[in-house]
C-alpha cells in the first residue's frame, strides 16, 4: 500500500508487477470457470440475456450507493483522526480510489489514499493515520460477517461451532481496537480515533451498515434475475466470500468465483452469470464513481486557472488610487 502513496522507481515496478500477477490471477480464475462451463454454453448465455436491462442499472445504483456510504464513513474516520477535508474532496479521492479497487481491494484503499494526500496536503491526516483509518470501516464490516458466518455452514460445509469461534473472535479483536484506541492517540494511532467517540462511531456503523445491505440487495436482485432463487442469506454468504477473496490476486474474477463457491449446487451456468453480472455492475457503478470525480477535478482546476489568471489584475486594482487607470483594470478581472 505504500509503495503507491511514496512511489520510489522500485516500488512503481513492484506495482506493476502486483497488477500483472493480478492480471494473470484473473486470466486463470477465468480460463478454470470457462473450462466448467464448456458444455453449458447455452444455458450460460440464456442466463446472461434473462437480466433485464432496469435490474442490472438497478443493480449498479445499488453497487454505487454502498461506495457513497463507505465514503461517507470513511469521512468520518479521516475526520476523526484530525483530517478537515471537505467531503467533496474526499469523495473525489474515494472515486479515483473505487476504480482501482476493481482489481484490488489493496490498490484501490492506495489510490484512495495517494489521491486524498495530492489534493488537500494541508487538512488531511498523514499517510500512516490514513491507513490506520481503514481500520475501524473494516472492524465494522468484520463483525458484520462474523455475525453472519452462519450462512456459510451450509454452502462450504462447515462445522456449526465455526461461527461461534469466529463471533468470539471478532469481539476480542473490537475490543482489543477500542482500548487501542483509547490508549493511544499520537502518529499512527491517531487513526482509530473513530473508534473511541460514541457519536462518532454510531454514525461509522450505520454508514457501514447501508453499506452491506445495498450490497446484499444487489446480490439478491441479480441472482433473482439470471434464475437463480437465492435467498437473502445465500445473497450475504456470496457477500462474504466475495470480500474474503477480495484480497487474493484475481481481480474482477472474484464475483464470479464467489456466486460458484456458494451457489454451485444450483446450477454453474447461472450462477456463473450471476457473477459476470455481479462484476459488469459492480465496475459500471464504479466508473460512475469515478467519472464524477475526474469530472469534478477537472472543472476545480478550470476554476483555479481562472482564478489564478485573475488574481494580478485585482491585485494592482486593490493598490492603485481610486480613479486611476490601473483600478479601472479592476473591470476586466473574471468574477471566480
């Protein structure tokens, strides 16, 4: 993560590196779902045609609404470990950030990061309370899929004390953050300072909480579409899976790989359909994303340039005696 918020000339090439081993993560996952789906061709492309057009935009506003949510909570951890970005800004950076993360989880928390730091310098944290602030979001949302491991003891056959060992694990882990937190509150600590202010932290939940559910109501939706009749808790144990593999170097291929692990038994055309469907939407939200924040970068820079072009003629305006040619320059300045 930090070779792309300090990038050296070693560290860029670690990079590319890390995105040609996801490249060809992707190409493997890939070419192994094709190889099982080589005789299902035909159900897996009637699968892919039965989504109606409004459930995949329907899916990918969904899609859109849980990284505006996760922004809004990230705002709130920056915030709280000493950051005063606006939250235009901030959610510019989160939009560079969710493009990236189409390929990796890792790339996309670096981009959102590097972006944040170039554009307020000044008022946001430094790089390692940046990275801290990750922390509680992610606190959150593991604790969240602890408390829904039960879904997975089905699909993956798992023993049924499994969710209880990881529930008691994820409270020892919160706690363990929160009296972190408390302890210390300099650097690095800095932050997890959402975690000890009440307020705050309630309203980092129910962010992150939206968050999950807009996710689980895409996941719903769209196996629903492709025919495939999922529940809602088949829906959040592709959600989880899909995070727990997020971090493996497999790029897009990790919706796909995740509907299968789950949903297999109901047929692999479709919920490999599910999952094509699940990425296509999950990339289209994020490129909405990411297409406001080029959109909106761009127009702050055209309105700084003017700004700046503006800014001597007012200047000598401001100096010269009332009357005098060089205050009537004054007229021609660009209002900003």
């Amino acid at each position: 993560m930090l070779a792309l918020v300090n990038p050296s000339a070693a560290q860029r090439v670690q990079t590319r590196r890390r995105i040609v081993v996801t490249v060809l993560g992707t190409l493997a996952v890939s070419g192994a779902l094709a190889y099982e789906l080589a005789g299902r061709r035909g159900q897996f492309g009637t699968a892919l045609l039965t989504a109606p057009l409004w459930v995949l935009l329907l899916a990918a506003l969904f899609h859109l609404t849980s990284l505006l949510t996760r922004s809004e909570a990230w705002k709130i951890c920056v915030h709280a470990a000493g950051g005063s970005v606006s939250r235009r800004v901030l959610f510019r950076a989160a939009g560079f950030g969710s493009l990236a993360s189409v390929l990796s989880a890792q790339l996309g928390v670096a981009a959102r990061i590097s972006a944040l730091r170039r554009s307020a310098p000044q008022t946001a944290p430094r790089i390692p309370a940046l990275i801290a602030a990750e922390v509680p979001i992610l606190a959150v949302e593991a604790m969240l899929a602890a408390l829904f491991m039960f879904t997975l003891v089905g699909p993956l056959d798992l023993p049924a004390w499994v969710p209880v060992i990881v529930v008691a694990a994820m409270l020892a882990l919160v706690a363990a953050i929160a009296n972190l937190a408390r302890r210390r509150r300099s650097g690095l600590w800095q932050g997890l300072a959402a975690m000890r202010e009440l307020r705050g932290r309630g309203r980092l939940i129910a962010f992150v909480v939206l968050g999950v559910i807009a996710q689980i109501a895409r996941n719903w939706l769209i196996l629903h579409a492709v025919g495939v009749n999922a529940s809602v808790f088949d829906a959040i144990a592709v959600l989880i899976v899909t995070v727990s593999l997020s971090p493996l170097p497999i790029g897009p291929s990790v919706g796909a790989a995740a509907t299968v692990l789950i949903l297999g038994a109901h047929g692999i055309a479709a919920t490999a359909a599910g999952g094509v469907l699940l990425t296509v939407t999950g990339i289209f939200g994020a490129l909405c994303f990411a297409g406001w924040a080029c959109g909106d970068r761009a127009l702050a820079s055209l309105r700084n340039a003017r700004g700046l072009r503006g800014a001597p003629v007012a200047a000598i305006a401001a100096i010269a005696p009332i009357g005098s040619p060089a205050a009537e320059l004054n007229l021609l300045a660009p209002s900003s």
